[in-house]
RNA sequence: CGGACCAUAGCUCAGUCUGGUAGAGCGCUACGCUGGGGGUGUAGAGGCCGCAAGUUCGAAUCUUGUUGGUCCGACCA
C-alpha cells in the first residue's frame, strides 16, 4: 500500500477523554474514531489487525473441533423467555432492545446462548450425533451504564462465541480441555502474555469456569497468583487463607460497651483500645455490611458478616444469597441498604448492626472464618452501642449460614499450600464455561440417550472479546513513541520509508516495495511529500514492526533496517534489507 | 441510579469570577525554503461560544431549563 493513498491522520495531542494508553494511542493513530459514546469506528489498519486476529481465532477453534456459524444479533423476546433470563436480563439492564413496527421486542445479542440451543436443540435427536461444536465471531452488545477506557468497555464490540453439546459430562471435559488449549494456542500466536484464572461463572451459569486474563495495570479484573502452587484465579472468586486473628483475652461474658459516635471499625478499635481494652485490633471486629438484594421474587434485605480487617465480597456474597432462595430464583442486584432501611432493621443509627436476635434480616450470612473465631466485638443494634465478648456460634441470632463471602488479597496464604497469594490487575480477554444443562433443560433441548431415555444436552460455552484483545494488545505492547504490534497481528509488516529526495533514491524505495509486495510482505511505502521526521513519527505511532529507510545511506548503497522493538538500525545493502524482511516476517 | 464537573475553531484549551471588537497552540489551504525524529517563512480559510427561554441598552460571560459528554461510586460474559 502506497501511503500517499492510505489518508494517514495522526493527532499529536492526546484527547481530553482518553484515559489508559490503548484508547490514546489507537485515537492518536487513526486506528479507531468514537462515534459516540461507547461506539467506535475501526479505521483501516485497525480493521486489519481485527481480521488477523480473527482469523487465528478462527483457525484455532476450527482445529478444536469448531464450525463456524453466523447467528442472527436480533434475538426474540420469546427465546429468552424460555430459557428464564429475559427478566434477568432486563432487571440488570444488561441487553440492549429493539421494537419493530408490530410492536413485537427483540433483544441485541449480548451472548448467545439460547440461540443455539434452540438451534441445536432442533438439529440434535441422538446421542450418535455428539458432541458437536458450533461458535461464531460476530457483533455482540451491552447495555453499558458507562462506556470507558476506549475499547475496553464498550457498547458494541466483536466477540467470538463458540458452544459445545455433549451427551454426558466427560465429554464436556473433553472438549472444555481442548478449548482451554486452543486459548492458550490463540493468545500465544497473538503474540500475547494471557493468564488463565479461576473465574465466576457469573450470570451465564454452570458449573466452572475459567478466565483468560492479558496482563496490564489497566486492567479492571484483580487477580490473585502462586507461581509455585500454579494458583490463579480471579479475586471475585479466589479462595486462601487468612493469618488467625491476633490473641485477646477476654472473660467470654457478654458485656455491652458505650461507643457514643463510633460507628466505623477503626473508630471503634481506637475507641476501645483508649477505654483499656487491651489488644483489640480489628480482626477481633466484626464486621457487618447491610445488603438490600433484589431477586426475581423480590428485595430481600441481608446481613454479611466478615471480620472487622477484611471486606465482603459481593460476587460471592450474591452467589450465596442465591443459594438461599428456591430453585428457580435469580439474584439481581445487590446494593448497600439505605440508611432509612438501616435503621428499620437493627433499630440502630447505621454503624452499630451485629447479628444478634435483634437483627431484623431476611436473609443473614456470616463467612466461613467467622465460624471458630470468637470472642469478639460487634454491633449492639443500638446506637452508640457495642457488645464484647461476642461469640457468633453462641450468641448469634438464628439462622446464621456460613459460607465463604470473605475478599482474599494479597498476603494471605495460598489455598494450596505455600507461599503468599500475589495480586496484579487484568484484562479479561477470554472466558469458558462448563454450562451443564442449564439451558437445555429449561428449554427442552433433549436427545435420545443409548438407553433410549430422553435427556438434555450437557454444554459448555466458550468467549473471546476479539475486539477487546486489540485493545489489550496495546496495553502490553507500546512505549513512548506509540504501539508495537506483534507481528501476527500487525496490520502491515514492514514500512518502506522514501527519504530521499533525488531520482534514484525514490526510485529504490520504489523497486525494494515491489520486491517485497511480490514476495507476499505485507509492506506500506511511504513516498509521501513529507519530512522523515515526521514519516518516523507516525509509523512509531502506528507500531508497524519493520522499517527500512532509504536515505542517506544509500549515498554508500545502503538501507536502514530497524524492528520497532528495542532494535538497533543497521545499516544492509539493498538485497540484504529485503531478506532481513522476509525473515523477520515468516 | 447517587455525587462532582465540562460544553468556545477540526483537536487541546484560554476568555466566564468582575457583561461591552471571538483568542492561542496544534491541524488545514496556497506559495517558497528545507530534509534523519512532528523543520521553517509569508499569506490565508475556519466559530449562532451545545440548545432554549429569561435578566440587561448590551450576554460566550449572569439566571433557569434542557440535551450531550467526562470523572468517582454503584453496576457489568
């Protein structure tokens, strides 16, 4: 491609809104334009680079045994409704919707697995005919409260989804293990560092999952590690162990303490430890966070206790309220109880609830390490009112359930064994699922069995935010001076800068493009009436891998070769620099 | 959905407090000079100051409303 014809715009100002690195460098480089909020135009090179890494997608899912579909975006109303999380969806706002002219609602593909399942469901009547994989890369929407970070978080974005049937769960296993590798095998050839993490399954369902997380400070997900134990996972879910809490001793009896406007844990702490009660830190606290939950049966207020130092975690916590509701029962929302609601539960000003008799919760739930710890210091439920000597097996109110809703973090121990658990932020690139029946069930998606019986399909559903790996591409490959795509991905290979300005010099630049162009390099020759400055900033900028210059070296017959990446030019001559290419590009 | 802020040239922003001729840098156009890291000279083009009402002799500037956007939180395969 002759650059003179490719409208190169790049901005030398970073704009206003522009947040993380990916989103300034691909707007400062023309590889994408917001066309609104949450939307945005991929320009011709990024365009190219999406169809590369769509294309190692496509091979690899291929080679684990997936057939590319195209499923329609707009999905029926009905579909969804069969399945049950129409409402859910809707409550969480997370689908976007559409109304056609018969008033008849369809929703924008989100994800699609009712879709298929309805497909498969109607294709699939023996178990002969599995397991069976389709997948698709196509545009999926989100009803975004608030798009950011560029490409990041988006309303509208390219996904590749891919769902697997099977006839029992071995061969879910089977498959789930062969998609695993074909991440692995995708996000090495995208030339990207991806962590694979224990996951949430979230609202899709099922029985595990797993995230493919791309490294980068920018990064919205927490993810906790062990190098040595191989532990990953993500924190919304990951498990450790805490240091026991420090010694206090304590009588054991029941005593209520005057705590006039200490309603904060630390406060309370510092509170106490001036009143003479020695030793008390805030892991012998605790702690309780009020919850109002909505469910598809309705709101439910809800207690969480952890200790006084750590904090709930709420995908967890919603996860183990759902556990408490009937079958069938979805969770919402979960959202901090308001202070009106505060009062009305504990009778209290809000900081002083405990999970005594007094506690008027729907639903109340105490984290698993709360169970042998004790004595301890809670709320009364009364104001300026604290009890010590609390012991929560003892002196709790009825209907206590433990389960793990404690935040895990760094320092903590690894629940294998070892050493401490890390902390580093990720991007979430990838996530599979082992879906189970959820969805067949629901939607009478069933094949005759061997023993004649009829019985649903077993699933597994398998994501890749293509769109978002570019971004988070960037994130890990750039410098000062712009991006450095890898060069599976990149959207050309190799520029060919035409810094001379006499006859013959602009004649080589010439003839090593054709050479190149010939020998299938993916090759750009920048022949444009333009500074070399400014030609080096912009191809800096845009992270073409390979440059070749040809400018006052060929006063001696030579051409400048330098990688992107930490490269050092050289100086070849001319049949020399073309096979450097052609090496560096294979 | 709570809280904060912004809207002036294609982009980044001054000007608003204290009402009175519409500004800068970058970008763009033309013509020179120049060529190894966004070089330079001259001459230009480009704005209903988001929109709507109000106050005023007079509004980018003050008031109210409205619409979009941004940030923090909440939410989120």
């Amino acid at each position: 491609m002759r650059a003179s014809r490719m409208n190169i715009v790049t901005l030398r100002e970073t704009p206003a809104d522009a947040e993380i690195v990916s989103h300034q460098l691909l707007i400062r480089s023309g590889f994408i334009y917001k066309s609104g909020s949450g939307l945005y135009i991929y320009g011709p090179m990024m365009q190219r680079v999406l169809n590369k890494v769509r294309a190692i997608v496509t091979q690899e899912i291929t080679t684990a045994g997936g057939m590319e579909i195209t499923m329609p975006i707009m999905q029926e109303q009905g579909l969804w409704e069969s399945s049950g999380r129409w409402e859910e969806y809707q409550a969480t706002r997370t689908m976007l919707t559409v109304t056609d002219r018969g008033g008849q609602t369809f929703g924008l593909a989100p994800t699609a697995e009712e879709v298929v399942t309805d497909y498969a469901g109607h294709l699939i009547n023996s178990h002969k005919q599995l397991p069976v994989c389709y997948f698709q890369q196509h545009t999926k929407f989100r009803d975004e409260i608030r798009p950011r970070f560029g490409l990041m978080r988006v309303k509208e974005f390219v996904m590749m989804d891919a769902y697997s049937f099977h006839a029992s769960d071995e061969s879910l296993s089977e498959t789930y293990e062969e998609m695993r590798q074909a991440y692995h095998r995708i996000f090495e050839r995208c030339g990207l560092q991806a962590l694979e993490v224990e996951a949430d399954s979230g609202s899709i369902g099922g029985s595990g999952s797993h995230e493919f997380m791309i490294a980068a400070d920018s990064g919205e997900d927490t993810i906790l590690f062990n190098r040595d134990s191989a532990y990953a996972a993500n924190v919304e879910r990951a498990v450790g162990v805490i240091s026991a809490a420090a010694a206090w001793t304590w009588s054991s009896d029941l005593v209520e303490v005057e705590t006039p406007d200490q309603g904060g844990i630390a406060d309370v702490v510092t509170f106490l430890g001036e009143k003479g009660y020695a030793g008390i830190a805030a892991d012998r606290m605790l702690k309780t966070v009020l919850f109002t939950a909505e469910s598809t049966e309705g709101t439910h207020t809800v207690a969480a206790c952890v200790r006084g130092d750590r904090d709930v975690n709420d995908v967890k916590l919603s996860n183990a309220i759902g556990r408490q509701l009937p079958e069938g029962v979805t969770v919402l929302g979960l959202e901090s109880m308001n202070e009106a609601t505060v009062r009305q539960v504990t009778g209290a000003e809000p900081g002083f609830a405990g999970p005594l008799a007094s506690l008027a919760v729907d639903i109340c739930i105490a984290d698993e390490t709360l169970e042998e710890i004790g004595p301890l210091v809670t709320g009364g439920n009364k104001t300026d009112m604290h009890i010590a000597g609390f012991d929560l097996q003892r002196d709790g109110r009825d209907g206590i359930i433990f389960e793990d809703i404690l935040t895990y973090q760094a320092g903590d121990a690894c629940p294998r064994g070892g050493g401490e658990l890390s902390e580093r932020r990720g991007i979430e690139a990838g996530h599979i699922f082992k879906l189970g029946t959820k969805y067949s069930a629901a939607m009478g998606a069933t094949f005759t069995n061997e023993s004649n019986k009829q019985q649903p399909l077993t699933m597994g559903c398998y994501g890749i935010g293509s769109s978002r790996v570019l971004a988070a591409a960037v994130e890990q490959y750039h410098d000062d001076n712009g991006m450095q795509w890898p060069m599976n991905i990149a959207p050309y290979h190799c520029v060919v800068v035409a810094a001379r300005k006499d006859d013959e010099g602009k004649q080589v630049a010439e003839d090593i493009y054709k050479e190149l162009l010939a020998s299938g390099v993916e090759v750009i020759l920048d022949e444009r009436k333009l500074g070399p400055g400014v030609k080096f900033k912009d191809w800096d900028l845009m992270g073409i891998p390979l440059r070749l210059v040809i400018g006052r070296g060929w006063d001696n017959g030579t051409v400048e070769c330098k990688a992107r990446v930490d490269g050092t030019p050289q100086d070849l001559s001319r049949d020399e620099a073309i096979a450097w290419v052609q090496a560096a590009c294979k």
